[in-house]
C-alpha cells in the first residue's frame, strides 16, 4: 500500500481553503448528517463533563476537607482508568464504553452530592477518576474514527476545548455554591448524553476490527449521508484492517504495541502528551495565585483571566487545525510555552537579585498569559489529536493505556515535586520547565508528521507499513 510523505511540503488539500474557517460548526452540520451530530454532541458534553469533574475539586477542596475530610481517591482511579481505557475500548465497542464512563460519572456525583462519611465520597471520587482515565482517550479516538478527514482535527479540537468550559464553569461556580449542589449540577451533561446513547452509531474502525464487515459500509453511510459513495472508504477500511492483522498475525495482546514497527508512534505520542506535564503546567497552574497576586489581581479574577486567555487560544486552534495543520500549531504553541517559561524563570531572576522591582510582577503576569494561550493554541488538544490518529485499531487500545499512563505518571511528577523545586530553585525550576519545552519543540520539528487532510489508514501505514518503499514518514 503506497503512501505519499505526510510532511506539510506534500500536502496539499481542500480543507485549507479559507472558507472552511469561516464557520465550523455550520462546516459539521453540512458536511456531516444527524449520527455525526449526535456524536459530535456525544463527545462534547463527554468533554464538558470530564472538565467539570476536573474543576469540581479546586473551589470546593476547603469546604469538603471540613465537613468529610478528602483523600486521593480520584488520584487512584484516574490511575485504574487510564489501565482499562484500552482493553476497554477493544473489547466491547467505543459506543458502550462511554455508556460505562456516562454511567460511572452519574453514580460518581450522586455519591459524592449524598455523602454522609468520607467513605461514599471517596467512592464517588474514585468512579469519577476512573471516568475521566478513560475518556481522555476513547473521546478523540471515537471522534477521530467517525469524523470526514477535513473536519477530524477541528471537531476534536472543539472537544478538547470543552474540557476548558467546563473546568473554568465549575471554578466559577464553586466559589458561589454549595459542593453538594455543584455535584447535583455536575451530572447534567452526563443526563443530556445517556437519551442520545441510544443514537449514536459505532465506529466503523472497530466493526471492521471484529469481523463485523457487513455493518461497515451501512455506518459510512448514515455518517456521511444516503446519497454518499462511500464505497472506496469501506473499502479501504476493511482492507488495511485486514493487512494489519495479517502483519501481526504471530503477535497477540498489549505487546504487540511494542513491536520494532510500532516504535516511532508510540514515541511520537508518549512524547507530545508528557511534554505539557512536563513542561510545567501544573506548577503554572498551582502557582498562578502567587504570581496574580504579587501584581495586586486577586486569585479569583487571576484565573479568569487565565481561563479566558487559554480557551481564545483553543478557539483559535479550532479553526486553524484543519488549515495550518497539526505540526504548524505544535511548533507555535510549544515556542510561545518555551518563552513563557524563559520570561518566568528571568523575572524570578530579577526579583531575587532585587532588579526592576516594579516591572517584574508585570512580566510574570503577561508571562502566565503567553504560557496558557499558547499551550490553548495547540499543546492542549493536538497530542491527543495525533495519539487518536497514528496508530491501526488493533493497537490502539494499548496505546491510549501507555498515553494515558505517561501523563498521568508526569503529571503526578510535576505536582508533588513542584514545591520542593521551589524551594531549590524558582529560577532553575522553570528554566527546566522551558528546557523541557524546547526539546519539545525540537523533537516536533525533526520527528512529527502533518497529518491534516490524510484518511486514518493513509497515516497509520505510512508509519508502520514496513513492506512498501513509498510507506515513509519523510
């Protein structure tokens, strides 16, 4: 199966025509027919929620810690989730997994809204950690898989920028509302989802998967319209399904992620998604009062303002994904989080060293705002655009269970050490921080394909497809 270079050079598609800009959820309701809506608003409020369960334990920590007490349980399954998302996904269907996440979120906030003893709360935390452990994953997968290649990067930008909605609402509202109410409110989304469950079609990717060929050709058409030929795309489904499992006939199992072929990829997308963590954005986020604080902005307006600042980059990313590419938005957004980190690290230079007193505070703040709106832009959401597109369905359960894991694992990492490096070093933790950022942005530029406007099979081969000459990443 011959496949042309998936570098910007060769690419050339329709999707970069200015006028797909101008609206794109018009783009999806024209170019797209009811099952895709659907999932569309399946996927989005999976994001919302997921964004809300994120958001929920900022403003409300303080409150519950005095009436119940809280622990990590959250923190555990988001670890077990991240473990099952996979295996999960492959084994009983994209569209029932999110039935279980859907259902774990509403039980998880229904315990926690009625909790009498740490016990029920800590259960509620540990279903809604377990939630999110999967849906970070099977939500741009299952987008990715149903979605018309030129609408693929925008529809799970938009996704992923819901998250920030959602997280910034519940900031919002937790400094205002009870905990109890605000978990009662936190189950809505999940409540709008469960009715068009019932609606919404399975990926056609994971039905070639199973055997279930007959079906595949029937979805394509209820997502891309009854008067579509969507015959070469079923058929090209079924056929590099079938060339990926006769490649890895001798290989079974999550190990079979590991194989030589594989390794590029799953570099690529271990990479992308720990770089942020990596890169500081939990310390920024922790250490944001501090900074908004030393320029006489309360923590409140703080974080408004960061919020505002990072979903205008998520909106724009929205748009210019399917324009300017994945591998364009990359670059941008982990220069811009490199410079933040950089004018970060020489105003905490200049502060210990007593220099330009009155002009410090004013360069940690706007360094704060150019770190949140790049890392909006495109270190937010394209890692797990890419992870969603790189690797053929039969690996990629294992996949989302390693991705998933890593930036968990970094994640943790960064939080639990952030205060010791503090205490080391301001300076010298976010000149880590932008470090980490700029290898990032090296490996993106030596490493990284652009994929916008290739189909998923045209991607994957060009990547693991080791019996083509033209099969190549450059």
């Amino acid at each position: 199966m011959a496949e042309e270079s998936l570098l910007p050079s060769h690419t050339e598609d329709v999707s970069a025509s200015p006028n797909k800009s101008s609206s794109l959820l018009s783009e999806i309701s024209n170019a797209s027919t009811r099952p895709f809506v659907l999932a569309f608003t399946v996927g989005s409020c999976g994001a919302l929620s997921f964004g809300c369960i994120v958001g929920y334990t900022a403003p409300t920590q303080s409150s519950i810690m005095k009436d119940l007490n809280l622990s990590i349980a959250d923190v555990m399954g988001l670890i077990l989730g991240a473990l099952i998302c996979g295996k999960l996904a492959d084994l009983v269907g994209r569209v029932y997994t999110i039935w279980i996440t859907n259902i774990l979120v509403l039980i998880g906030w229904l315990a926690i809204a009625f909790a009498k003893d740490v016990r029920l709360l800590d259960l509620g935390r540990l279903l809604q950690g377990i939630s999110v452990g999967i849906s970070s994953y099977l939500g741009p997968i299952y987008i990715s898989e149903l979605a018309p290649r030129n609408l693929r990067g925008a529809a799970s930008s938009l996704m992923q920028l819901f998250v920030g909605v959602g997280l910034s609402a519940f900031y919002a509202l937790g400094t205002a509302v009870a905990w109890r109410s605000l978990a009662i409110l936190g189950s809505i989304p999940s409540l709008v989802v469960l009715p068009l469950l019932f609606f919404i079609p399975e990926s056609p990717r994971w039905l070639a998967k199973v055997g279930r060929e007959k079906e595949v050709e029937g979805v394509l058409l209820s997502l891309r319209g009854a008067k579509s030929d969507v015959s070469d795309e079923a058929a090209t489904i079924l056929e590099y399904t079938k060339h990926v499992e006769q490649q890895d006939i001798d290989s079974r199992g999550f190990f079979k992620l590991f194989q030589r072929k594989y390794a590029l990829p799953l570099t690529i997308g271990v990479v992308l998604i720990s770089v942020p963590q990596l890169g500081g954005l939990n310390g920024y986020t922790f250490y944001t009062d501090t900074i908004f604080t030393s320029t006489g902005v309360s923590s409140d307006v703080g974080f408004i303002l960061t919020s505002i600042v990072q979903m205008s980059g998520g909106v724009l990313g929205v748009l210019l994904v399917d324009i300017s590419g994945r591998r364009s938005l990359l670059l941008v957004s982990q220069a811009g989080m490199f410079l933040g980190c950089l004018a970060t690290a020489i105003s905490f230079f200049l502060q210990k060293n007593n220099c330009w007193e009155t002009g410090t505070p004013i360069m940690a703040l706007i360094s704060v705002m150019v770190y949140f709106g790049s890392y909006g832009l495109g270190m937010g959401p394209i890692p797990w655009i890419i992870a969603s597109e790189i690797y053929p369905v039969d690996v990629k359960g294992a996949a989302g269970t390693v991705c998933n894991l890593v930036t968990s694992i970094s994640s943790w990492l960064v939080t639990y050490s952030f205060n010791f490096l503090l205490q080391w070093s301001s300076t010298g933790t976010f000149m880590m921080f932008a470090t980490v950022m700029g290898l990032g942005f090296v490996f993106t530029a030596k490493l990284v394909p652009e994929t916008k406007g290739k189909s998923l099979e045209e991607i994957q081969s060009a990547f693991t497809d080791s019996t083509s000459e033209d099969s190549t990443i450059f």
